[in-house]
C-alpha cells in the first residue's frame, strides 16, 4: 500500500518541520519513507512543499502525483490541485476562499477551521501545522499514539507544557477529520516495531566522515551544502571534533589543507559558487600533497542560477577544477547508505594517495530524507596510509624526503614534530624534500610521481554496479542520485512488460577503461539519464573509455528526474524499437513558479 501526501504553504509557516515530523510518524511504523522539499529561494514570500511518500514495498525517490494535499494557504491549492489522484483530497484552512480554483473531477475538499480547533485546545497561531499534520494522519486512520510520541521529541526542548499544548491541538484536528473524511481509500497502520532511522543525503555523508576518523570541518554555509555544517556542528562535542564556520569559502579550503597538513583527517564542503573560491587552495592540496575532502553538493547555476534547485551539471567543473594537471578522485553517492560508506571511505582514498578526494551530491540526495536501517559501521575499515612516526637519524646537511621520487607515486608521509622529519608543504613545485625548484628534470618527476597514483586507484576503485535482472532488453545507465528514480522505475517498466535493470556509477573518476567497457558491451541497449544539459558524465565515458550509450536522456530544468518520467521515455523508446534520436530533452510541463506566486495571480 502506497499513499503520497504533501504538506504545502508559505515560508517561515512551518512547512519543513512538519514534513519531516510526519515521515519520522511512519518511519516509526516500519514504512519505506521518503521526504521531497521544494522552495525557492526566499526566507519568506515563496512557496514551500514537502512530499511525502510511504510504502509497505521498495521506495526510493518522490512521485509526481499524490493522494493527498494538505494547504495550509491558498497557494498551495493552486499549485498541487491537480496533482492530486482520483478519489484524491484536499485539506484546507476553512478561512480561505479556495472558490476560483477548478478542482480535478474526483477529487474532494475537506475544509479545517484550524483556528477553531486551536481556540479550542487552548494553543496559538503557531501550531497550525501541528494540526495540519494531524489531520494528514487522520486520514488514513494511523494511531494518533505515533503522532503524540513524535511531537514530545519535536518539542520536548520547549518544556512540558508545550508539548501537551501541541499535543491537544492535534488530537482536536485528527477528531474533526475522522469525523469528516467518510471513507478513504488508504489506510495506514504500523507494520513493524523496528525502528528504522530518518536521514537526509548530507546528514549521512557527515555521519561517514566522522565514523571515517575525520576530526575536523569547516565551511561557510551555502545552499544546498549548509545542511552538512549545521549537523556536524550541533554534534561538535558529541563527535569530539573541531567545526569551524569561516569568514568564506576560501578561507574554508585553506583551513582544511592546513589541518591536513597537521596530521588531521580533514573535510570541507559547499556548493558550485563556493567551490569556485576553493579551487586555488585545491591545487595548492593536490601539489603539497595534501589529503582532503572536498563535498561539492550540486545545484543549478552557472553563477547563482536557481539556488535552491537540483542539477548534475558540476561533474567537469570537479574533474578540471584548478590550475594544472593533478590526479583527485571523485566519488558520487546514489543513497544514503552510500552517502555514509563514501563519506567515510573518502579518507582512506585521500590518505593512501595523498590527494583531493571530491563527493559530489546534489541539492535532490542531500536534502531529501530517507528511511532506511541503521548503517552498517563494522564495514567501516580506516587505512591511513604511508605514514611514519618514527624515522632513523638524518646525516649531518641532509633533509627529510617527504616528496621522495617513488614507483607507486605515493611518498612517505609525517606529522610535524616528528623527530627528523621536518618538512615544506608548499603551493611551489619543489624538490624532494619540498623546497621550491625550478628544475626541469624535477618537475617533470614530480609531475609523473603524482600521476602515477592512478595505476593503484584503478585496480583498488570498485566498478560499477548493476541493479536488476542480469539480462535485460535495455539498461538505464545514471550516477549519483539518479541511482533512486532509476530503480523506481525498473518496477514501472516491468509492470509494462519491459525488461530492464539499471548500471549505477558512484565512483566517476578515475575510470577503468577495461572493467567498464566489458561491462557495457555485455548490455543490449543502453540508455544514459543525466540531470544536465550536455551529458556531461556521458562525455567522460567516451572520452576514458571509449564508451558511448545508445540513448542519451537529458533534464535540466532544476527538477531531479521522476521515476515516472524515465518510464515513460523508455517505453517510447521500446515501442519505437529502439529507433530514433538518440539524445531526448525533457522538462516539467507544468510552467509553475514557486518564487513569484504574484505571476499565477496569487
């Protein structure tokens, strides 16, 4: 049993808080949850929703549709009228005049006097959503118990009286809706004692970097990064590390060099205009060799673009970043649990070959929030490679070697204030020991030194995976966060009597020419999603490994793909034989705009 609800209204209303409480309600239940925002880029005056989608089978990514939409303005009912299902309802303040809207033919209104019920549980304005969130869950009928647990550990901080206050409000708005709804078609009760967790892409990457040993992280906040630095630094004590909020995003990536270069596993995270400041110091990292770890959480740009909106379009921008060539790894989480395995295993890549480590997310996987099991930290392994702490007497007029010229291009690394083994890290290229050369032939050593880490990263880095059926007619190839709409829609394909499975890429640089092109000539047809306008990771296949799909989907309209989109697309695809263009644009075909409601006449 599925059932889609969204919780929609102004900013600053409440919107986020509430639709988080209502996944925490069925996550509590044993559900498959999964909690969509959107917003623009206003700290009020906009639009903001939450979906929220829950499942008793496998579910990964949000919907297009819903069952149910909970407004707590008038705007919400314009936006989302009609994406309401048949036999689908809409809650709304009574207080509003909803009359020129056209409601889709099946759907129903239940109108809520949500300052009544308020008055009448002796609460204030504030706790509207409370009571909008009750009504949700009166809906289909899920005990009232879950919810009143939830809104104690929501406002459990605020005191007793509060929490009781909340409480009663919500018990008078889940009443009035059982009394008003009559039947509905989805009903919902706990399946499961176990208790699942409720995290979003950035909380799990933060969560794998501490478990991964880092000990420190600085920043300076940027959408849709922001959230990663918001957790670690309400957990700074409890984590027993060091989180820093700089004056910029440059000062950022320095700290986090300088604290590399001090013996700590160190991260830094922003979005695309941040990580433009932070390349310089990126370059810096990579020549002195210093290990870092870079969060690049993607949204729409070039420049400020749509700032709270999701794209995949930063890839080039990451494999290029800097001045010079240099080896970095890349890594791309396509879920949670990948969020918290690569945050952690970042550090070893960075460690053992002494280089940036980037993970590149997006605004869809970091700030979506997913059910899911507790994450497996026994598979959390900490490698920190060729350190030394203990080093022989130096000969009299001779100096440590930190850069020392060595096959598998990885040198012998030490903390200050080792005995003997002081050293220069420095943005100059350098000799052996680290002092600034000019040398030709050094330089080109150093150069080659540097790049041949590839040769140990190819045979350790993992290949992609592959979900589903291992013959199939035609296989969706994605990386990152697109892994979540992907499999969604293998079920949708297979419903229309099309097999499919899916090719996933979550480590995207280096790329082993060999591993994956075997892997794709073993595939019928091919068809690549990327969430930009130039296919940008497809380039890359082409480029290290010769490798090109057959179809090329593309959507950059700020908007992740839905599982319903890929569906669709694939299944012309098939019904036309797999003949035609081979690179296919879509975009959303509702023109709505959440930033100006003032255009729609709101």
């Amino acid at each position: 049993m599925d059932f889609i609800c969204k919780i929609a209204g102004q900013a600053g209303a409440g919107v986020m808080v509430t639709g988080r409480m209502m996944a925490k309600c069925f996550t509590r239940g044993g559900y498959n949850v999964v909690g969509y925002p959107e917003y623009p880029s206003l700290v009020r005056g906009g639009h903001n929703v939450v979906e929220v989608a829950v499942s008793d089978k496998d579910l990964r990514s949000p919907r297009q549709r819903c069952h149910a939409v909970i407004a707590l303005n008038k705007d919400a009912v314009f936006y989302h009228k009609d994406t309401v299902e048949k036999e689908g309802i809409i809650i709304y303040d009574s207080a509003l005049d909803i009359s020129e809207f056209k409601i889709p033919k099946g759907v129903r209104t239940i109108p809520v006097p949500l300052m009544e019920l308020i008055e009448k549980a002796n609460g204030n304005v504030k706790m509207k959503n409370t009571v909008a969130l009750a009504t949700a869950l009166a809906l289909v009928n899920y005990p009232f118990e879950m919810l009143a647990g939830v809104i104690g550990d929501e406002f459990g901080r605020k005191g007793a009286e509060i929490v009781e206050k909340n409480i009663a409000a919500a018990k008078e708005g889940y009443e009035y809706i059982i009394s008003q709804s009559g039947e509905f078609p989805h009903r919902l009760k706990p399946i499961s004692e176990k208790r699942k967790i409720l995290i979003a892409g950035n909380e799990a990457v933060a969560l794998g970097a501490v478990k991964g040993g880092m000990k420190f992280y600085s920043a300076y906040p940027m959408t849709p990064a922001s959230s990663i630095l918001h957790y670690l630094f309400a957990h700074e004590r409890k984590f027993n590390i060091l989180v820093k909020q700089t004056e910029d995003e440059i000062a950022a990536m320095n700290y986090t060099v300088g604290a590399s270069f001090a013996g700590l596993r160190s991260m830094t995270g922003t979005s695309g205009g941040g990580f433009a400041l932070m390349v310089e110091a990126l370059g810096m990292a990579a020549l002195a060799e210093a290990p870092i770890v870079a969060a690049l959480v993607q949204r729409v740009g070039p420049s400020t673009g749509m700032p709270t909106w999701t794209e995949q379009a930063d890839l080039r921008f990451a494999l290029h970043a800097s001045q010079g060539d240099f080896l970095r790894v890349i890594l791309a989480p396509g879920d949670v649990e990948e969020s918290f395995q690569l945050g952690a295993e970042s550090f070893n890549w960075a460690e053992k070959y002494q280089l940036p480590v980037i993970i590149i997310s997006d605004k869809f996987l970091g700030e979506t929030f997913f059910s899911c099991e507790r994450f497996d930290e026994s598979k959390v392994k900490i490698e920190r490679g060729k350190i030394v702490d203990k080093l022989p007497k130096l000969e009299p007029n001779t100096r440590y070697k930190r850069y020392a010229l060595s096959k598998d291009g990885v040198s012998p690394r030490v903390f200050p204030g080792t005995p003997n083994g002081m050293h220069v890290g420095t943005s100059y290229e350098h000799d052996e020991s680290g002092f600034s050369s000019e040398s030709f032939i050094m330089r080109t050593k150093q150069v080659d030194k540097r790049a041949a880490k590839i040769k140990g990263l190819l045979k350790e880095l993992p290949a992609p995976k592959i979900y589903g059926p291992k013959s199939a007619d035609v296989t969706i190839m994605c990386w990152g966060s697109h892994k979540l709409p992907a499999l969604d829609a293998l079920a949708m394909l297979e419903e229309k009597g099309i097999k499919a499975n899916a090719m996933h890429f979550c480590y995207l640089y280096p790329l082993d020419k060999d591993k994956i092109s075997k892997l794709v000539g073993s595939c019928n047809k091919t068809v690549m999603i990327e969430n930009n306008s130039t296919g940008q990771f497809t380039g890359m296949l082409k480029e290290y490994c010769d490798v090109k799909p057959d179809f090329l989907i593309l959507k950059y309209d700020g908007r992740q793909f839905f599982a319903e989109q890929i569906t669709e697309q694939i299944e012309k695809l098939a019904k036309a034989k797999f003949k035609g263009d081979a690179e296919i644009r879509i975009c959303e075909k509702e023109d709505l705009e959440y930033y100006n409601p003032q255009r729609h006449g709101l």
